[in-house]
C-alpha cells in the first residue's frame, strides 16, 4: 500500500504542516473572529429587542394603570357634580312650589272676595228688581203706584223670610 | 478492473526538493491546498454580508461554528475557549479532506485522510499539544491521571500500565480509526465500481445490482466522512478535557 512507503511521508508532513498552519492562522485571525463578531451582533440585537419590548411593555402598563386612575376619578367627579346638580334642582324646585302655593292662596283668597263682592252686589240687585217687579205688579193689580215705604218694607222682610 | 489501491498513490506534481528532503508538491498537497482555500473561501465570503437574518451559506458557516464551539464547550468548559481555533481547524480540514475526497476530482482527486502519517501527524500533534497543557497546568500531579483517585496502591502494579497504554495507544486509536475508515471505504468503492463497470459490460442487468449498491454505498461513505471528522474532533476535546480537568 501507498500509505506504508516512507518515500512518501517527508512531502505529505511538509504540505501538511504548511497548509494546516495557513488554515488556522487564517481560522483564528479571519474567519472565526468574522463569524463570532456576527453572531455576538445577533446576540446583542436579539437582548436589545427584547430589553426594548420589556420597556415598551412597563410603559404599556403604566399608561393602562393612569387611564384606570384618570377613569375613577373622572367618575367620582360626575358623580358629585351629578349631586350637586341634582340637590341644586330639588332645592329650587321646592322654593319654586312653594311661591307658586303662596301665589294659588293669594289667588284663591282674591277670588273669594271678589266672589263675595259680587254675591252683595247680585243680593242688593235682587231687591232692586223685586222692587220694580212688585211695584209693577200693583199698580197693574190695584191700578194706582204702590206706597213706596210699605213696598220696601214688605220686599225687605220677604228678603229677610228666604234667608238672603 | 483497476487496482483498488492506485487510488492511494502519490504523484508528484510539481517535484521539488530541499536537501536531500523530498518535498514534492503531490496530489496529496494539491488536495490539502484546495481544501484550506475551500474553507477559507466558505467561511469568509458566507458572512461578507453580515447580515442579521443569514442566508443559505452564512447559515451553514454558523452551523460549523455554533457546532464546534458548542462540542468544545460541553466537553471541555469555558478554558477550552483558548483551544477553539485549532480544534475548529482540525476538524474543518479533517471534513474537507474526507469530503473532497469522495469527488472525483481529474489529476488531483484524492483523499489525504487515507494516509496513516497525515492523521497520525495531526493525532500526534493533538497528544502532544494535551500532554503539554496537562503538564503546565497541573505540574507533576499530572501523572495522577496515570493512577485514580481512591485506589487501594496495591493495584497500582496492574492499574498504572493499563493507565499507560490508554493513554499512549490515544494518538494511535485516533489517526488508525480515520485512515483505516477512509482506506476501507475507498476500496469498497473502488471494488465495487468495478463491478458495475466489468459485469455491466457483458449483461445490463446484473450491472444494476453492485451499481445499487455503490450507490447506498456512497450515501455510507459521505456520511462517514461526517462522522469521522466529527469522531476524530470529539476525541480530540474529550482529551483536551482530560488534560485541563484530569477525569
């Protein structure tokens, strides 16, 4: 075999040396930094994504957590202004009743005695046209005026009699 | 049919000679030149662009290097860093010399793996270079390694020579496995292409038989290609762990 002839050996450890030392001098200055530098740039990129996206994320949850705060107190504060608005509007409501009571009593009260009023004036013209009418009635009846004072006496105590 | 065996001959290229020392540049040189441009060529411009998310090849020069790096790590630690270039080197220039070899390549094609004194010589320098690192990092107490922890010095007569041989047989395990490999696998090729070429000649159909052969046969060889180099680095960092840690 090929492989047992020492004639052979001197040249192959020669080329052998010399290849194997230009491969790792080129491995070890070259291609091995190249790629390491590659893989330590992913490496570094893919921590600063992920530090970047815990950032985001925090910053995600603290803007959740000040909406939650900006929406309770929003809602408090309608909630007060919705009481106030509310006690403000039952306030006004009961003064508002209670003039408009007093003024229906005034009302009321004016209307009585202008009622009242009208009754003694309707009374005196009762008597007033029972005058007449009896008047009338004699002088038709008899032929001759009625005595004037008997007249008024006798309508004055019919008026009496009936409760007027 | 060809000898099985002319594959593993060396030609001279170009003959050259320094002395009385022959170094000839051969086809076994050729391949070993062709290989290291091969890889440097690979591994320099699949990451010229840098890019973040990798493309075909940049992926596959990562590949190489998350995978030695990552054998070196889990089988020596964190002071096997030192040790990287070399052992990404060996294996690259193990894999590229079984590789290239399984190509029929015109006037250089050849598999310098085949050759006992290549692996032997890369092996030697692999226990020579564990030996020294053992010795500087722990001195004297180094020779622990040739007598356990714990062992009753009663059998220090049958333990310390088995301890010797295993650990001197190491540079001869590593460089037979991977020439005795590639050699074997060669030849079958080589018997088996014969085959196919002196029985296809007379009758089609008995040519198909070994044809299909050497082809699962191929598929066997490139994977033990892989495999070999991966064998032969993975031994190479198991020692190297020995040396820094002692067991």
């Amino acid at each position: 075999m090929p492989q047992f002839d020492p004639a052979f050996f001197a040249p192959q450890l020669f080329w052998l040396v010399l290849t194997f030392i230009t491969l790792y001098f080129v491995m070890s200055t070259v291609a091995l930094p190249k790629i390491g530098a590659v893989l330590d740039e992913r490496q570094r990129k893919i921590d600063d994504n992920l530090d970047k996206a815990a950032q985001l994320k925090a910053e995600a949850e603290a803007a959740v957590a000040a909406y939650e705060k900006a929406l309770a107190e929003s809602r408090a504060h309608a909630q007060s202004v919705i009481k106030e608005a509310s006690d403000r509007l039952a306030a006004e409501a009961e003064t508002r009743n209670r003039e408009l009571a007093a003024r229906l009593a005034d009302q009321v009260k004016a209307g009585e005695a202008r009622i009242a009023e009208a009754k003694d004036k309707a009374l005196a013209n009762v008597r007033d046209v029972a005058l007449d009418v009896a008047g009338a009635t004699i002088a038709r009846l008899v032929g001759s005026p009625a005595d004037t004072a008997r007249l008024e006496a006798a309508v004055a105590a019919a008026l009496k009699e009936h409760g007027k | 049919m060809a000898n099985p065996i002319e594959q593993f001959k060396i030609q001279p290229l170009v003959p050259l000679k320094v002395g009385s020392v022959d170094i000839s540049f051969t086809n076994s040189a050729a391949m070993m030149v062709l290989s290291i441009c091969l890889i440097t060529l690979f591994l320099t411009l699949s990451v010229r662009s840098r890019a973040l998310v990798p493309g075909r090849w940049q992926s596959m020069a990562e590949v190489f290097y998350e995978f030695i790096a990552g054998m070196l790590r889990e089988n020596v630690g964190a002071e096997g860093r030192k040790y990287f270039p070399f052992i990404f080197s060996l294996f690259m220039f193990v894999l590229f010399g079984n590789l290239l070899g399984m190509i029929p390549i015109p006037v250089i094609g050849f598999t310098y793996t085949s050759h006992v004194i290549v692996t032997f010589a890369m092996a030697l320098v692999v226990f020579v270079g564990v030996t020294a690192i053992g010795f500087a990092r722990h001195g004297t107490h180094y020779l622990r390694m040739f007598f356990p922890h714990g062992a009753p010095i009663a059998t220090a007569v049958i333990l310390i020579p088995i301890e010797l041989i295993s650990y001197f047989s190491r540079p001869f395990s590593l460089a037979v496995r991977l020439f005795a490999n590639m050699t074997v696998g060669h030849i079958i090729l080589k018997v088996m292409g014969g085959f196919v070429v002196s029985l296809g000649a007379f009758y089609v159909i008995p040519g198909v038989v070994p044809f299909a052969f050497l082809s699962a046969i191929t598929v066997l060889e490139f994977g033990i290609a892989l495999l070999q180099a991966y064998v032969f680095t993975i031994l190479s960092c198991i020692y190297l762990h020995d040396a820094i840690h002692m067991h």
